[in-house]
C-alpha cells in the first residue's frame, strides 16, 4: 500500500485530517450569484472583475493557485507582477456573460498539473506575459465579433510571441495535515532578462463585517519574514517566507476590507483595504499599507531579476508549528512528497503503458482534484441580508432561488471548474464522482450523500441544480451514479459494499422521484416533461421557459431519464434486499414504474403520436398545444438516443436469491403480457442466463444504432455528436403564423442567442454522453454476447459486436486529446503554438466540449469535471 493510500485511510478513520487544507479557493467569486446582491439578480455586473481588488466577498475568497483550510477561514494564494500591468495579477480575468460574442469565457492560460487526493502534493502553471495583460483588447475585440466568428483568445493578442512570459509553477507539500510547503519557481521564457514581483498572499476571509458577534482576527510580523497568524476558531499558524538574495521579503499588511472610497465614493472608513498591497505595489501609495506590520491580509514582496531562459524559486512555510529553521528539511519533504505522488499514480496506471495516455489521464485528474471548492450559500440569509450588512432589496425575497430557504451550503464539493462554473451542478457532479471514485471513493460517495441531505434536497424532494437557479431540472442521473460508486467501490473492497451509503441516498432518492412523478407527468401517463434537463440549445424551442406556442412538450429525453431512473433504483433496492428482504417490495415498485415507462414509450399518446416514430425509426418530442394539436419535433439529436440509457441485466443468480421480488415480477408479465411482448427480454435469458430490461427490442435497438454510427449522421471522428449532421443540409423548421423555429446542425459555438451565453448542444461532443451510450452498449453486450452483430460505421460492411463497438467510441473519444501520429492533439486545433512548442504541447485543458467535425476544445476550458471521465475511458 503507497503512503497515499495509507493517508486516505488515516483521514477516512479520522485519525489525522490531511484534508484539511486543499485547493478549496476558487478562480472567480465575483460575477457569481451569491455576492450578488443587486434588486433584479444582474450578477455579473453587481461586482465586476475590476471591483473584485477592492470588495470584501461575503461568502468566498478567490485566488490564483490557492488553497485554503475546509472552512476557508485562511488563505494563501500568490499574486504576481510584471511592471508593466495596471493591476497585481491576483485572480484570473474573464468575460462576463453579456461580454463574450459566445458567453463567459475564462482569458487566462493556466494548467492542473497534479495532485494526490488528499492534496499531500499538488501542482500547477501558470502563464504570466511580460507585456502589459491585454484586458481592454480582449473586451473590445470579443464585442465586436458575431457569433458566427471564434471567441478571441489570450493567444490570438500575440502576448505571447518570442515566448515573452514567465512559466510560474506553483507547488505544494504537506509535512503534515496543518503544515504545508509552498514552492513557486519563475521561468523567464523569454529572450532577455525581466523582472517580476511575486507576492504570496495569506489572508482570512471576511466574516467580521456581517456578524458583530464575529471577532476579528490578526496576522502579525514576529520577526523579519514571519507572520503569525490567529483565528478565534482555526488557532493560531505561522507564516514563515525564505530569504531571497540573501534577505527576507518585505511584508505588506493591509486589512480584508471594502474600499468604499473607491468603489461607491463613501467617505473612507480605516485606513487599510483590500486593495492596500496592490496600491502599493502598482501605484506606490506608502499610506495603503500598514506600517505596523498587522492586519487581516499580508503579502511576502519578492523582487526577482531572471537572465533569459532561467528560474528563480521562492520558498514558505505555513504551519501550526513553531520552527528555528523552518527549511531545514524543506527540500526532502517536497521530495518525498513528489515521489509518493508518483507511487501513487504508478499504481494506479498500471493498465497504461503508453507515456503519453498515461500524462492525459494524471492531469485529468489533477484538474479534477484541483476543482474541489469550499461553497457557502445560505440562502435565507442571502435572502434577507445581514445584521450589520447591506440588506438584501426586497425585490430579491420572491426572486431567484426564493423558494429554497432551507439550504444551507457550507461544505468542500466538486465543482465542473473553478472559474466559469465556481458552484456545484446536480449532474455534473453525478459524472464527476465516477472518475474520482478511482483515486478517492470516500470522497465520492460523500459528494453523492451532501447533496441529498435535508439542507440541500428540497422539502419536496427536488435535488438542487445549480445557484443560478436551483430550481431548474437537470437529467436524474444521481442514482446512476450512486449504483456505479458503489459497484467500483465494492470492487476495490474485495466484494464489501459500502450498504450504509447505498441504503442512504436510495432512501432520499426515493423522494426524489417521487418529486418527479408528481411535478413532471401533468398528464399521469408516464410520459414526462422536465423542461431544460441540461439540454439547453438542443431543440425547437427554450424548454426552460413557457413556449411560444402555448402547451407543453412531452420529452424523449425527460421520459428515457425516467425509465433510467426507475431501473437505477430497482438494481440498487435489488443489492439491499440481499442483506435486508424488506426490499424486495420496493424493487418491485420500481420494476413496475420502469415496465409502464416503457410502454408509455412505445405506445403512449394516441395512435401515431408516441415518441417513437416508425417511419423513420427514431424517438422525438411530442408539441402538444393548447388547440388539442399534436407535432412530433423531428429533429434528430441526443434526445433520442438517450432511451439506449434504460438498459439493466439482471442475473439468474439474483432472482434466484430473491423469491418475493421474482415472484412480482413474475406476476406482472403474466398478467400484463404486454409489457412482456414489447419493453422485455424476460423470458428470453440471454448470455449466461441473464435477464434484460430495456426500451429496445432488438429492431429498435438495430435502427437508432444504424442512425447512430452513420459518419453522416451522428458518428464524427471523435465521437457521438450532439445532433445529426443530416441538419446541417436539412434543417428542421417548426412554422407558427408569427415565426418559423429552425434547428440547423452546427459542429462549435451556437449561433443562436435564445438560449444566451455559450449554451451550445446542436453538434459538439459531449463526454458524458458519449460515456452513457459507451456504457448502455456494453450492458446491451452482457446481455447479447458476441452474436449480436451490427455494422459499423454504417455503410462500411464492416460487422462487429456491442462490446468492440463501445471500445471503438472510447478510442474516438480519447483521440480528443492524446497526441496522432503526427504529435498533434485535436482539441488543441490550429494553433502551432499549443501544439509544438515544448512549454505547451503537454500541458493539458479538458474543454466543456468539442467540436463534432474537426475536434477542437470549446466552451469552458478548464472543464476537467464531466471531461474528467476521459480517465476511464483510457483504461477500457
């Protein structure tokens, strides 16, 4: 066992909490919706990029390669300067949602590099330029293009050119759970000497100016280079920053308060603010910083002189520990922290020979790992305002997120990315716990449990979606999830299953879907609508939002998610009755929501207006309006490949084990030969006397798979696209007497502004649904075996079987970002700088999705979350 491993199981027993400092800081809290406070929810204008160096947050702390303790009460994170820039490089920039020609967009070059999940080692990079941070070009430039053109990047300003930047490589170790070494080494990339200021950064979040009951705490000079620091709560740690050319770094103090001054032109009150150290830095104002040497926010200044092509490395400590020499050992703890690291991914890797596969699937990781942020949001408090702060307008008390005022967030969650989505989303994070169950199942089942437990779930048993509105609807794939974790966590147990941690989240689940049957089936026909589910560029109208022709749209999608459901929690209630028969009652419950699913599916509606389309083999949406009418929206999409997902096998061993829940499914089919004839291979087995359900028979199945791997249609080179390409010649048009609705396929950024920002579904490659369909064939495998053949790709003559066909997706799939036979990786695109230049072309982003035609990384760039599950498709 690696002594990573050993720490996890140390830190799961609670013996030692070597998690309770970690990458818990986010990239971007201004912009987001907790600080907002404005009367109409303008977010992204209540406190801009530019207000961020002088604003107090109320609910988080954002930094550049930072970390925190669990409860972010002290930070440390670095900021740099290049002498050149208006501002100190302190958290990353960015577009807001009104500013990008295709939504927010991160404009910063920053890579995860690697990190043991208990954070005993981690490590980053950043790109810094040497010229002035281009802030206004990039504003302007991106106004002024249309969605038909490509967002204008950092690289595209030519900041970059005759490698005029610094590679600053952030690094941490942990001697111990409170004592943590920090290295930043500075590479001048360039081709003449420069000089950069760096300025770790130590902090306590502000949570004195909302709570007169909150007592300030104080950061003091002891000596030169040393700070201590003491929290009423956290105790106390010390700072210690190495000498540089023989000195020790200056120390600027100022306090973690607004600049009202400067911000909202209130007469000034104290005389320190957070923008103090920048002030001082940049514009030289001696009177920003305190001359004491005390406040709540303090920066080590280092001055560095590098020639070209070399490095210079700066070196802290922070430590509940006092220490005579504080770097004595430094050295070999990184060392040995670095090398168990290796140990760790070693093991790990095993299955992986290939140097290159192997780097992909650790940086994945890495950002995966580095995405985990401390999230508070308590929303009555929100809602109302504070006993000594800005009380909320009274606007916002039946606006956004008004009717969830029992939750209360205050936890370490596992975020899509740290900039442009710096809050939890219901189903990224179901996707997230698949990948991060490898490295950290503890972990992952904690994150599938918080979001069911009573301050999250709502009363009604709706999970919470995400802040912006927590009470959209997105794809109910938590039970999945949960069934998946608890098979992979099992497997690494020697067969053991955590039951405690099923049994839980099944319980809520539970209510969960009753939430669903109850609000999404108006009709009580098992044919369900669910509106937004995520998908929302992907048809005719906006599902969020009332349609324009009045009526409601029965879902392809919403229903197979249903049908998914009912079945994730039939397999889960089947485990449990192993151990406790009670279950067996309600896996038959679930069994017989699945079979009327289905049927609803196949024979639902009236006559011809089922989902499923018999002309042209295919499943869409149903249009009812209120005038009675009803249109199948023809558009062919993921929407209708998403039934593959309702698919369980179910061994002849468990029925056998099972008698009551054999016995009512038993009955079911006999006495309802319908649902038998058409949604059931039940007394069929199939390869090893197993036991199918599913939406398909074997000619429904054959038909979506022939559209689905048709390189016309749906099959790109790197994987399943969101639309078929048959649009792209042949649009869909929904006619009104006001206006014609078209969907058109388009292979990058939407063109369409209905749906606002960069939300785009009409043709890209998403991972998580390429890792659904991947996984839905291999059940489909389990069941059929070798004999059931299809062709593939469509057309090519070429027959191979369910389970040949999920490894060949997979490889299309990771072919996104593993090197060709060229060097050249495809979602890096065109740009010859990312993909030759030593310094880039192994430094890895994991995009939000990808082009469906030639590849290319798009959308949010740091999007290891559901991208992140590229580190099990390496291992397929």
């Amino acid at each position: 066992m690696t002594q990573e491993q050993l720490r996890l199981l140390d830190t799961n027993a609670q013996r030692a909490q070597w998690k309770k400092f970690g990458p818990y800081l986010t990239e971007r809290q201004w912009g987001t919706v907790r600080e907002d406070y404005s009367a109409h929810g303008d977010a992204w204008d209540y406190i801009t990029h530019d207000m961020a160096r002088s604003k107090a947050y109320r609910w988080g702390e954002e930094g550049l390669g930072g970390i925190s303790d669990d409860q972010q009460r002290l930070c440390l994170a670095v900021a740099l300067w290049n002498g050149q820039d208006e501002i100190l490089k302190e958290r990353l920039f960015g577009l807001t949602n009104s500013q990008g020609n295709h939504g927010e967009d991160v404009k910063e070059l920053y890579y995860y590099l690697d990190s043991t999940p208990t954070h005993s080692y981690m490590r980053m990079l950043y790109k810094y330029p040497q010229r002035a941070f281009p802030y206004d070009e990039l504003v302007a430039e991106n106004a002024a293009r249309t969605r038909q053109e490509p967002e204008y990047e950092l690289i595209d300003t030519g900041i970059f050119d005759d490698s005029r930047y610094f590679d600053v490589f952030i690094e941490y170790a942990k001697a111990g759970p409170d004592d943590i070494l920090l290295q930043i080494t500075v590479h001048n990339r360039g081709p003449k000497a420069a000089r950069v200021q760096v300025l770790p950064q130590l902090w306590f979040r502000n949570t004195w100016s909302w709570d007169a009951r909150e007592a300030r705490p104080t950061l003091r000079e002891t000596q030169p280079g040393a700070v201590r620091a003491e929290h009423p709560t956290l105790g106390r740690y010390h700072l210690y920053c190495d000498q540089h050319a023989n000195e020790p770094p200056r120390l600027l103090f100022c306090e973690n308060d607004t600049n009202g001054a400067r911000l909202y032109d209130l007469p000034a009150q104290g005389l320190y603010f957070k923008d103090g150290i920048n002030d001082y830095v940049v514009e030289g104002v001696r009177s920003a910083i305190n001359a004491q040497q005390e406040g709540t926010k303090v920066a080590a200044q280092y001055k560095l002189r590098l020639p070209a092509g070399e490095s210079q490395t700066i070196r802290l400590r922070l430590s509940q520990m006092e220490f005579d020499q504080p770097f004595a050992t430094f050295d070999q703890l990184f060392a040995e922290r670095k090398l168990e690291a290796d140990e760790f991914y070693d093991c790990l890797q095993e299955p992986l020979t290939d140097p290159d596969a192997r780097n992909v699937q650790r940086q994945a990781f890495a950002g995966m790992l580095w995405s985990k942020q401390f999230y508070y949001y308590d929303v009555t408090q929100w809602l109302d305002g504070d006993p000594t702060g800005q009380k909320a307008p009274k606007e916002r008390r039946t606006g956004r997120n008004s009717t969830w005022r029992h939750l209360h967030n205050a936890d370490i969650i596992s975020m899509p990315d740290k900039w442009e989505y710096p809050w939890y989303a219901a189903w990224d994070l179901a996707f997230h716990c698949i990948p991060l169950a490898m490295v950290d199942a503890e972990f992952a089942k904690q994150q599938l449990r918080l979001l069911t437990k009573d301050w999250y779930m709502h009363p009604s048993g709706q999970l919470p979606a995400y802040e912006w509105n927590l009470n959209d609807v997105n794809p109910p794939v938590h039970a999945w999830a949960t069934w998946r974790v608890y098979q992979m966590d099992k497997k690494l147990n020697a067969g053991v299953g955590d039951g405690a941690f099923l049994e839980a989240v099944f319980h809520k689940l539970a209510l969960n879907f009753t939430w669903w049957v109850n609000r999404k089936d108006k009709s009580e026909r098992n044919v369900f609508e669910g509106g937004f589910l995520g998908l929302d560029n992907i048809g005719v109208f906006d599902r969020s939002a009332p349609l324009p022709t009045g009526g409601f749209i029965e879902q392809s999608d919403g229903t197979s998610w249903m049908a998914m459901f009912a079945l994730n929690m039939m397999r889960m209630a089947l485990e449990l009755a192993r151990t406790n028969p009670v279950y067996q009652e309600m896996a038959g419950k679930f069994f017989e929501h699945f079979l009327y699913i289905a049927e609803a599916m196949t024979h639902g509606g009236d006559g011809e207006f089922n989902l499923w389309d018999a002309e042209d083999r295919f499943y869409y949406d149903v249009l009812h309006t209120p005038d009675g009418e009803r249109t199948k929206l023809k558009v062919r999409s993921i929407v209708g490949l998403i039934p593959l997902f309702a698919v369980e096998v179910i061994e002849q061993e468990l029925l056998d084990a099972l008698p009551e829940f054999t016995a009512r499914a038993r009955w079911l089919l006999e006495n309802r030969p319908h649902l038998a004839r058409l949604v059931s291979r039940w007394d069929e087995p199939g390869k090893g006397a197993r036991h199918k359900l599913s939406l398909m028979r074997q000619d429904r199945l054959k038909s979506l798979l022939h559209r689905m791997l048709d390189e016309q249609e749906f099959l790109s080179e790197f994987g399943i696209r969101a639309m078929s390409r048959h649009h792209l010649d042949t649009p869909y048009v929904y006619s009104t007497e006001d206006t014609d609705f078209t969907v058109q396929y388009v292979p990058g950024e939407a063109e369409s502004s209905m749906f606002g920002g960069n939300s785009n579904w009409r043709g890209p490659i998403w991972f998580p649904i390429n890792y659904l369909i991947i996984e839905s064939l291999q059940k489909f495998y389990f069941y059929y075996g070798e004999k059931f053949m299809v062709e593939y790709p469509t057309g090519s003559g070429r027959q191979l079987n369910l389970q040949e066909i999920a490894h060949a997706l997979a490889g299309r799939l990771t072919q996104l970002i593993l090197k060709d036979e060229t060097g050249r990786r495809p979602a890096f695109g065109d740009s010859d700088l990312l993909q030759t230049d030593p310094h880039f072309r192994d430094h890895l982003l994991f995009h939000e999705y990808f082009h469906g035609d030639n590849g290319r990384g798009m959308g949010a760039s740091h999007q290891t979350g559901w991208t992140g599950l590229i580190v099990r498709l390496l291992q397929m």
